[in-house]
C-alpha cells in the first residue's frame, strides 16, 4: 500500500471465513464469493472499480466481471486462473485441515506459495501464523469453492481491460498457467515478476507496486 499512488480509494476486505469476516457454515460455492463481492461493492456506492485478485480473488475478479461490468472497469488476474488443480486436491485438502488442522498443511503450502530466500527471511514466521490462525470452517469451505470452479468458457468472453501478474517461482499458480486465463480475455496484458512467488505483493512489493501503477497509469485510471 505505501508504495501505490497517493490519492487512489482502496478498498481491502477479508473474503468470508477469512480475517475479520465473518465465518458462516459452508461449504460454499464461488458464486457466493462473487456475490460477496457484488454486494460490497453496491453497499459502498462504487462503480467502474479496478479490482485487483490475486489467487482465489482472482477468481472472484473473473465471476464478478462477468455478472457485473457496470461494477468493475478493469482487472487484475495476479496468480490466479480460470481453473486451479483439480477438484479431488481441493477437497483432499479441506478434509486434511478438518481432521489434522491447517498447521497439518503449512510446510507444503509456504513452499508453494514463496521462494527459498524469503522462506528463511523472518518474515515467513508472520505469514506462517496468518495462514495456521486461521478458522478451519474458513479454510475448508474455500477450498470447496475452488474445486467447484471452471471459468474458462466466461472468461473467454470478456474484454475489458486486463492485466495479468505472475511469479516465476510461484508453486500453486505457475506463469504458463496464469498466461493462459489472462490469454482468454481480449486485449490483455501479462507481467511476469521474476523471484517472486505466489504473492508477490509480499515478497516482491515494489516490483508489485510498479506493475500496478503502470497499468493504472495505462488504461487512465490515474
């Protein structure tokens, strides 16, 4: 954040079952994440928003502009896909946190989401505890909502103005993959930040910044 723009509006919130949201009992569906989204953004009188997904947000980005374009005027698809793994490894992974908890998961998961260096850095400790602190119910109902995802076929027919990010080291949504969802979208661009892994806006936040501003800058929104 202290490195965007000064003036932009930001608007950051915890998707449900996640942070200070609430937890309601799931499983539950993307389109209940998109509509979360949706109604959000109504609450908050906001229109013709770039909204900025990274992983699982980006597959809310890719619901919501399809269902809402008066809402969102450009996207950003950062590590993120129409489709990530496959339904049996999201829900292999829901049933591991419901029986075994998320600490059960966290080794394999920070070695997907970061690379090397920054795992060793004292950071990762933080990043670590934000994952296993976090509401199993919020865990795992999630994760039913990306096993039950394939937007391939919508995505394929936007056109809004659309970038793009990956990390060259990120282990859950690798660039080849992310190059191919942002690939559907008319008019796209795509950025590959290199070192950086499945949130680069944590272990690459300047190279991030860069690439947002240049693309808000691009398609005139600042």
């Amino acid at each position: 954040m202290p490195l965007l723009p000064v003036g932009l509006r930001v608007v950051r919130y915890d998707a449900r079952g996640h942070g200070q949201s609430s937890c309601p009992d799931g499983p539950y569906s993307m389109g209940a994440l998109v509509r979360d989204a949706e109604q959000l953004l109504d609450h908050l009188g906001l229109r013709d928003c770039v909204f900025v997904g990274l992983s699982m947000g980006g597959m809310v980005a890719q619901g919501l502009a399809v269902k809402r374009l008066d809402q969102v005027r450009a996207m950003v698809l950062s590590n993120t896909a129409a489709k990530i793994g496959t339904a049996a490894m999201w829900h292999d992974r829901a049933r591991v946190a419901r029986e075994q908890g998320i600490e059960a998961l966290a080794d394999a998961t920070l070695a997907r989401w970061f690379p090397r260096p920054f795992r060793d850095s004292p950071q990762a400790a933080h990043w670590r505890a934000v994952m296993t602190g976090q509401l199993v119910e919020g865990y795992a109902s999630c994760c039913a909502a990306i096993a039950g995802t394939d937007f391939y076929t919508p995505t394929s027919g936007l056109g809004l103005p659309t970038l793009g990010i990956a990390g060259s080291h990120d282990g859950t949504t690798p660039p080849d993959l992310v190059r191919e969802t942002v690939d559907l979208v008319r008019g796209s661009k795509f950025h590959l930040i290199r070192g950086a892994g499945h949130l680069p806006c944590v272990d690459k936040p300047g190279d991030y910044a860069e690439a947002l501003t240049g693309f808000l800058r691009d398609i005139g929104h600042i």
